[in-house]
C-alpha cells in the first residue's frame, strides 16, 4: 500500500523530515515544563507556552510562502538555524530565572522561527507524486504517510521530554531538540527532493488565477482550528479527570493513547477505495468526531476515559488527512506550501485557546465542561463540512521548478 510512496520519496528524506519534525512536538511541553521548574510559577510557564504557540500560529504561513516563492532550500536551514538559536536562549534564559516578559519574548521568537517541516514536507511529497504522475489515490496514500508521521511525531516528542525530564532536567529535552532541528532541518532542506519543492502549473495562467483562493480554503482553514481546539479541550479534560481520579500520572499516557489509535487510522487511509471522495470523507469524518466525542462528557471513570479517547482518535486522523487533501486539490499549486502551514498553524492556535479557555470551565465546572468544548468544535466542524461547497475539479498537474 505504502511502497510507491517509500519508492518515490526514498529511504533518507522521510527518516530525516520526521525528526526534523520531533522538536515542534517536543517544545511546546518543554518550554512548560522547564519554566514551571525554574520559575516555580505555572502562570509564568503558561505565558511563555502561550507565546510559543502564538509566534508560531502567526508567523508559519509567513514561513510557508516565503517557500513557496524562493524554494525551501534558502528559507528551511534560516529558519531551523534561527529557531535554534531562540530555543537555547529559552533555555538559558529560564535557567537564569529571567523575568517573564523577556521569557515571553524568547517563546513568541521560538514559535515563530519553527520551520514548519511538516508542512513544508508534506508539500514536497505530493508535488513530487504529482510530478511523477500520480492519480488522486496515489496522491492521498502520501498524504496518509505524512500525516501517520506527524502523527506520531506528536505522539514520541512530549514522551521523549517526559523522559528527559526525569532522568536529567526539562533543558536537557529542549536542547536536544534544538540540536535535533539544526542537523536534520539543514539535512531535510538540502536532500535532492528540494529541487521539486517549487512547483508552477504546467498551463499558462494569469498571476491572479495562480494566486486566487477558492472560497472553501478558508472554511478548511477554520475547520483546522476547530480540529485544535478539539486537541487542547480533551488534554484540559484529559488533565482534569485524572486529577480528579487522583492519578494525575496517566494524563500523558491517555493522551498518547489517542494519538497512537489515531496514528493507526491515519495509516489505514490509504485503504479507502478511490470512488469515495474527499467531500464524502470529510462528512464522514466530521460526523465521526461528533459520535465518538459527545459521550466523553459523561465519562467518570480511568477505563471509561482511556476507551473514550481511543476511540475518538480513531476520527482524527482521517479529518486530518482529508483536509489536508482537499486543500492540495482546491489551491494553486504556487500556494500550496504556504495553504498547508496555514492549516497547522490553525491547529496550533486553536490547541492553545482552547486549552486556556477549556482549563479554566474545567478548574470551576470539571472535566465534563471540558469535553463538552471539544464536542462543540466537532459540531462546528460537521456543520462546515456539510454547508461548505467544495469544487475541486480535475487535477492540476504541477512540474518541478528550477531549483531554488
């Protein structure tokens, strides 16, 4: 199933685009983590998250457009570079005990250097499917291997600072990521593939038609939000039950729980036959995250919690993976680098609000509040997914571009 995709992309480029993506998994609880411990102050640690996620939420389609027009060879190793930088100055500014603007600061500046691999390397896949002639089939089994590894990525990175953090010392975790995203960022840029990452249209447009977005690109966007605030509401009602059970302990392993069953559907996407199309699935899935996340709010037991969640990550992917190939579909393909950080970045924002606005209902109103936000956004979503006209016609084959 997956073997054309391993024969086109190689066997270098995923290895180094999936640990490239390790440390954007790993910093957001790193940065938490590293500063509660030295600054004894979990407002201050939830300051500097949040402006890690904001400077990301902001500055990832910036990111993505400037590959789309110079190519990601210039653009990936400046901002993996930079973002090492911003990260080690994280660190030895929390060490330090700085004070939490300038803490601030340092977290908005690593969130917005973050070299948006994932996307970026999600694009570089299918330009180089459809370069090589691939059908929509061919096309979305790619998009499934992207999305099972950044899947995964979300699932191994807060492990791995988990990890770190009891054997040494929440910096140890993010320095390695730092060192992990200089080596393998600059290593993900440079592979051969990146001649193939800037694509123009094989037919003759005016600029504006190159550029133009379809109307339903920015319901796709929304729905990405509301896909993240579906992530931060079930961590706070996640967090708040355990508490609650008096097993704080089994948060992160509930959680990665989740993203493990998720992985495994994204992983089966491939399988879905061809004649189902992707507004089919996105309805589909839609309508899935609203079965499976609506029981969540009764939910008052570890075993109830650990089978809910599973269950509801069998949804997540598969929406994931569809909006995902919906956009490919229905952008120009000399946005598409920029249109794909655009939907991570609306992840990445809406995990955050929704964390910080979720936390609180469940701190007064319990876990239940909690999980009753992210059985909203999975409403939204249904209701986008079944209003919204999508009309991606025919593929539009792209040819490599000269390398930048």
């Amino acid at each position: 199933m997956y073997r054309d995709t391993l024969s086109l992309l190689g066997p270098v480029l995923p290895v180094v685009s999936f640990l490239g993506r390790l440390p954007t998994a790993m910093c957001q609880l790193g940065s938490l983590l590293l500063v509660a411990e030295t600054s004894g102050s979990l407002t201050t640690a939830g300051l500097t998250g949040g402006a890690l996620a904001a400077g990301q939420t902001l500055a990832g389609p910036l990111i993505g457009r400037l590959a789309d027009r110079h190519g990601q060879r210039p653009v990936v190793p400046a901002a993996a570079l930079a973002n090492a930088v911003a990260v080690t100055a994280l660190v030895l500014a929390a060490l330090d005990r700085a004070g939490t603007g300038l803490l601030m600061v340092l977290g908005a500046l690593a969130g917005a250097t973050v070299p948006q691999i994932g996307p970026l390397a999600r694009t570089r896949s299918v330009n180089l499917a459809r370069a090589a002639g691939a059908d929509d089939r061919a096309a979305g089994t790619v998009l499934s291997f992207e999305g099972t590894l950044d899947e995964v990525s979300f699932v191994l990175g807060p492990a791995l600072v988990g990890l770190a953090a009891a054997v040494a010392h929440p910096a140890a975790a993010l320095l390695t990521a730092a060192a992990l995203l200089a080596g393998c960022g600059t290593a993900f840029a440079l592979h051969p593939t990146a001649r193939s990452a800037t694509v123009r249209e094989a037919t003759r447009t005016s600029a504006a038609e190159r550029t133009r977005l379809p109307a339903a690109t920015y319901a796709l966007r929304i729905t990405m939000v509301l896909q993240g605030a579906m992530f931060g509401a079930s961590q706070a009602g996640i967090t708040a039950l355990t508490e609650r059970l008096g097993t704080p302990d089994q948060a992160g392993l509930v959680y990665a729980a989740m993203g493990v069953m998720s992985a495994a559907a994204g992983f089966a996407m491939a399988a879905v036959p061809a004649r189902i199309g992707l507004g089919t699935r996105w309805r589909a899935a839609t309508g899935a995250l609203v079965v499976l996340a609506a029981p969540l709010v009764l939910v008052d037991t570890l075993g109830g919690l650990y089978a809910g969640v599973v269950v509801l990550g069998v949804a997540y992917a598969p929406h994931l993976i569809t909006v995902f190939g919906l956009t490919e579909r229905i952008v120009p393909p000399a946005r598409l680098a920029e249109s794909m950080a655009f939907l991570t970045s609306g992840i990445v924002g809406g995990q955050a609000l929704a964390l910080a606005a979720a936390a609180r209902l469940a701190d007064t109103h319990g876990a239940p509040a909690a999980f009753g936000v992210a059985a909203g956004a999975a409403v939204a979503c249904a209701v986008l997914s079944w209003t919204v006209r999508l009309r991606t016609g025919p593929v539009r084959r792209a040819v490599a571009a000269p390398s930048a």
